[in-house]
C-alpha cells in the first residue's frame, strides 16, 4: 500500500518534470501537463470561452431543411490518434481536423445524455472515455435525427448526442468515437450500429463510466441500456453470439434490478465514486506517460 502511493508520487514528480521539461523545449503550448488534476475547469466559469451559451447560432438552422441526393457514407479512423491533453482557460482550443475525434479538450468532461449544444472542446473528452458523439447538423431532416437518436440511446448509456454546423451538407449525420468517424448522408440503421458496437469504449480510458460535472443546456440526461458500464451494446439488435443472454435484458429484469437506474443515490456517494473515476483516469494517464518517459530515456541511453 505504502509502496504503490510512494510510486504513485514518484510517477507525478517525474511527470511533472518531464512537463516543466516538454513546455521549456516546445514553448507555451496552452496546454496543461496530461495527468494532472486541473482545478482550472470548473464546468462553469469560462464555459463561453469554447460556445456562448446565451446564443443560439450554434445549434439554429438558418436555410432549408437538408436533403442530400447523393448517398454518401464515410468512415475513418485515424492512425495514430493525438494525444488528449486537458487544456485549462482561458486558452482557446482550435481544430484541423473537422470534426474532430482526439486531441487537446476541456478537463472536465459532460453528463452523458442529449444537449442543445456542446461544444467539441467538451464532447472530445467523452470520446477519450469511450463514449459514442452523436453530431446532426442543424438543418439536418429531424426525422432521421430522430431514427439515430433512438439508435444511439438504444445502444448505450455513454452517449453525447448535440447538433454541430460543421458538418458537410452532403453528409449532416455523424457517429464519432476517440480516433473514429462515422459520416452519412442520411441514417442507415444498420451502418450506424455496426459502427456503435465494434467502436464503443475502444478509447483510452474507455472503462471511465461516471459522468462529468459538465451539464449546461442538457436537456435528456442518459438512461442505462444494459447496465451502468454498458456491458452489452446495443442490446436490443439481436446479434448472432449474444442472443442467449439478451433475452435476460430484453425483458427487462437487468434494467430493473440495475441500483443505478432506479433509485436515487447518496450523492456523497456519487461524488466519491466521480472522484475515484477521475482519480482512476487520471492514475491511467500517468502511467502511460510514464512508460511513454521511459521509452524517451531508453532510446536517449542508446544514443549514447
Ligand atoms: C479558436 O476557437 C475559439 C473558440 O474556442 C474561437 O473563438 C476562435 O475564433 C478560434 N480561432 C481560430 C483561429 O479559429
Ligand atoms: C446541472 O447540475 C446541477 C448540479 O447537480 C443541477 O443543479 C442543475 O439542475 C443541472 N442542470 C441541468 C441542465 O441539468
């Protein structure tokens, strides 16, 4: 016991060296040392800095509903996707890649459910926990809006689903998670869950399941599907290997007998487990840039 939080420590005072290190070579990079609690974000003061919450131009149609006549499916991922730094205010964050699906992001991260609006700075960080980002541009048919809302919260209870006016007209849905995307002109069912099952949690800290503090303009927060960590997904499409197992949650035993979803919790206990999630999140990222530091100092070695 004593031991681990010795190496606990160590780690941090390593890492943080490293970063003191990293920051002097590369000059200011806006950023926050990965790893490292940041009381910078409070999920409140400064949100306006990433989307102006008293402005309705984000997420307002402001020409015809869109109705793209050339079937069109794009999927991608990257291959080396970049590095999820948190990134403290009042430094902005910019993207290249549009939309993006990694990189730097607010350290706090949302409520899972359905929003008026978030912004990507905000949404990134549910896909480095493993969350599916439902986007629909604004102007998109709210019929088939519709169809891939109910397939995304079928699906699973990670889920952010927001209109974003990024998106290409000819293709105003998409389906995101950490690294990957997903892009339609309208919503093929079975598209859409192919990509929900074989690409959820497959992020960095897919096994974070709490939600964030974030929860301005949420307007449906997340129900479970097949239980709090959405051990099954998309429970509901019967699929070839699960079948036997399904009949279980289909009847709606699991969802029941699930505390999660139906009893009000103690929020102390809430927040302890909020902060373990992070504390765990945050313990994990350590590690990697330990390992990361490692390496670094290994192939350093061997150069001389
Ligand atoms: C960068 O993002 C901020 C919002 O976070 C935005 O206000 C600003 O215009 C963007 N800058 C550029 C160069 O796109
Ligand atoms: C956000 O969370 C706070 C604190 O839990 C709560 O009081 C508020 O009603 C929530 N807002 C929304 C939009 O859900």
């Amino acid at each position: 016991m004593a031991l681990s939080v010795m190496g606990m420590m160590l780690q941090v005072v390593v890492v943080a060296v490293v970063m003191v290190c990293v920051c002097g070579k590369k000059g200011d990079h806006g950023g926050v040392a990965m790893g490292v609690l940041s009381p910078c974000d409070d999920a409140k003061t400064n949100i306006e800095i990433d989307w102006d919450p008293q402005s309705s131009a984000e997420y307002t149609c402001d020409s015809d509903t869109l109705s793209p006549n050339v079937p069109k499916i794009q999927s991608s991922c990257m291959e080396e996707p970049d590095e999820g730094i948190h990134v403290c205010y009042p430094h902005a964050i910019n993207y290249t890649d549009i939309p993006p699906t990694s990189g730097r992001h607010r350290p706090n991260w949302p409520v899972y459910g359905e929003y008026t609006y978030v912004p990507q700075q905000r949404w990134l960080h549910s896909l480095e926990h493993g969350a599916i980002v439902m986007l629909y541009h604004p102007c998109a048919d709210p019929q088939q809006v519709e169809t891939l809302r109910n397939i995304v919260t079928g699906c699973l209870r990670k889920h952010i689903i927001t209109p974003y006016k990024l998106l290409p007209e000819e293709m105003p849905f998409a389906l995101l998670t950490w690294g990957c995307k997903l892009l339609m002109s309208s919503v093929t069912t079975s598209v859409a869950t192919n990509f929900i099952k074989s690409r959820a949690l497959q992020a960095p800290e897919g096994q974070v399941a709490g939600d964030g503090e974030y929860n301005t303009s949420l307007t449906v927060p997340a129900q479970t599907v097949s239980d709090y960590k959405d051990s099954v997904i998309c429970p509901g499409q019967a699929s070839n290997t699960q079948t036997a197992d399904m009949a279980g949650i289909l009847s709606g035993q699991h969802r029941d007998s699930n505390p999660l979803a139906s009893e009000p919790e103690n929020p102390i206990v809430i927040q302890s487990r909020k902060r373990r999630q992070q504390l765990d999140a945050e313990t994990e990222k350590l590690d990697r840039n330990v390992k990361r530091l490692i390496e670094a100092y290994r192939r350093l070695v061997s150069v001389k």
